[in-house]
C-alpha cells in the first residue's frame, strides 16, 4: 500500500481546523490542536499562504483560510451550505426584479461573492465569483456590518474610501446608516460605490439565528429607483428571498 504523504496530510488537517471553530486562530493554537512542533506548523502555513489558501491578518497575526479555495471553482462553492440553500431562491430573486442577484459573505474586512445570478436578458456580463467588495459603501457590506460583530469591528478599522461622492466615510453617519439598516431590514448603495449603480440587500441568517450572509440585487439606478425612492418591490423581494434562504438554514420565521 502506498504511504501518504505526511506534509499533505498536516497541510489538510491545518485547512480543517482553520474551516472550523474560531473565524482566526494564532500559530500557537493551530501547533497545540494538531500537535506540531511551532517551526513546523510555521512552515506549513507560509506554503499555503503563498499559494493563497490561507491568510494572515496584519494586525493580530492569526490565520484563517484564503479566498483562493473559493476561487478554485464552484465544485468547492456547491458544498458550501449557504450558496447550496440559496441556488433556488436568488435565481427567482433574479427572474422576478430583472436585476443581478448577489450572494455575499465577511472576508477579510470586505465582502466575498460566493454565488451571483446574472440579469435575465441578453447584455453582456462577466461572472463575478471570488471578487470582493467593501464593506462601507456597498448593500452587501453595510448588511454584514449592521447584523455581525465581527463585520462592523472590520468595517471600523478598514480605510473606508471614498469611491464618489456619495460614499458615507465619516464614523457618524457610517453608525447612523447602520442604525438605519437594522431597523429596516435591508441596506441600501445607491451610487455610493459605482456612478450609476444601486442596490439592496439584505441579511441572512442561520439555524442560531446568527448572521452568515447577506443577498442583493444590483442595477441601473434608473431601474432600481421609481420617482427618486428605491422601488418597495424591489426591496420587499429582497427581504423575501434573504428570509427564505434563513428559514432554510434553520432559522425560523423572522
């Protein structure tokens, strides 16, 4: 019987352990847990860092794992439970608003694509799986950063750019939108981060009842806008499609 390659092996246990627990885990912890002298574990991580499989955070200098596995390609997304649960509802989210639907997660003080449903007519498009937007400026983020923790302590700490000038950058009225995003249910970018452009998410929750996610339909700002207001059945199927993808993760009637 062939022997297994003991590098590989610690390299998956090390992407295991990263998968699971804690968000970011230090060099110390990820040694103990799998039982590697520190040099080791060290040499390990710097491997699948370079080859993107795994992130350091600059600040605390804990790991976690790297947009790359998701870049890989959708057969790792279509285990992926949130994209899995949600194939369905975002693809009738597109059908009904006419518009582009995203699926969006926190990663890495931005928010990571998984899953995007293109606008249902004949215009060009390009796929958008693996990219990352921010958090400040776009629906997906601002939905992260109002509903979990650990978004808005990164949305806080990142370089909130401005991307026009309709960009909220200042502390205040970034606090003051998320206040508003949580008592309405939904966030709202209209021009803040591409001219032109608006959207509308809104939060996704799991079996727990904690945040995992966020959904969004993006367009036209003369499409999605009705008289200088955001069309409520835009937003109303938004919010539709977000508590159905909870209520298939588990969570309940919200």
């Amino acid at each position: 019987m062939a022997r297994n390659i003991q590098s590989l092996e610690r390299a998956a246990a090390m992407l295991r352990l990263l998968a699971g627990g804690e968000r970011r885990l230090g060099l110390s912890d990820i040694a103990s847990s799998l039982g590697l002298a520190k040099g080791t574990a060290h040499g390990i991580l710097r491997t699948l860092q370079q080859e993107g499989f795994v992130e350091q955070d600059d600040a605390s200098g804990r790991y976690q794992l790297g947009a790359e596995l998701l870049r890989l390609g959708t057969t790792y997304l279509d285990v992926h439970e949130l994209r899995a649960r949600a194939l369905v509802w975002t693809d009738d989210l597109a059908r009904s608003s006419g518009e582009s639907v995203y699926l969006g997660v926190l990663h890495q003080q931005g928010v990571l694509i998984v899953h995007h449903v293109f606008r249902p007519d004949d215009s060009r498009q390009v796929l958008e799986i693996g990219a990352m937007q921010p958090l400040h400026s776009t629906a997906l983020g601002k939905v992260l950063s109002a509903y979990d923790p650990v978004a808005h302590s990164e949305a806080l700490e990142a370089d909130r750019k401005a991307f026009t000038d309709h960009t909220v950058c200042e502390l205040d009225g970034f606090e003051h939108i998320l206040d508003l995003t949580r008592a309405r249910g939904y966030a709202a970018d209209v021009e803040e981060t591409w001219e032109g452009v608006a959207s509308v998410a809104a939060p996704i929750h799991d079996r727990r009842r904690m945040p995992v996610g966020a959904v969004g339909i993006t367009g036209a700002v003369e499409r999605l806008r009705r008289d200088g207001e955001l069309r409520p059945e835009l937003i109303a199927a938004v919010r539709d499609c977000a508590r159905a993808v909870s209520r298939d993760l588990g969570a309940g009637r919200f």
